[in-house]
C-alpha cells in the first residue's frame, strides 16, 4: 500500500499518525486547489462587472463575484486547516 510520510513525526513507537494514504493526503489538499480555481473565477467576474457599460451585465456579474469569493475563502479556509495541522504541526 502507497503511504506519504509527514514531515514532523512525533510518534516513533506508533507510526499510524504519520502515515496516510496517498488517496487521503489528495483529499486534504484537494479543497486548495478548487479554492484557487475558485478565486480566480470570482477576479473574472470582477473583471466582466468593471468593464461592463450594460446594468444587464453587471449587476449578475457582481452577484456572481459575490458568491464566488465567499466560496474561495471557505475553500481555502479548510484547505489550509486539513493539511496545516498533518503537514506543519
């Protein structure tokens, strides 16, 4: 079976915390990513609101920036809290 090893290990009798699943350590990092994607995504919006004369245009580009950045923020804020305490302490 594939493990990824962390950093800081600890526990040199009991190696079980130290270890995880390649699958597991995608899954921890996985919400980084889709928050990056994410925010960037919410800048395009931005960008279609600031550069729209049309209110038909800019008001929904605006909501969507809205969403999309609040979502980032919660992606990133998970992200950062699964692989902060496996990875760096």
């Amino acid at each position: 079976m594939l493990t990824v090893q962390s950093r800081y290990c600890y526990d040199a009798l009991n190696n079980d915390r130290c270890e995880m699943l390649v699958w597991q350590m995608y899954i921890s990092i996985l919400p980084i990513g889709l928050g990056i994607m994410t925010l960037v995504a919410s800048l395009i919006c931005l960008f279609a609101y600031l550069m729209s004369d049309d209110n038909a245009t800019r008001l929904p580009a605006f909501n969507w920036f809205k969403r999309l950045i609040i979502v980032a923020f919660l992606l990133l804020s998970v992200g950062l809290f699964m692989t902060f305490g496996r990875f760096w302490g």
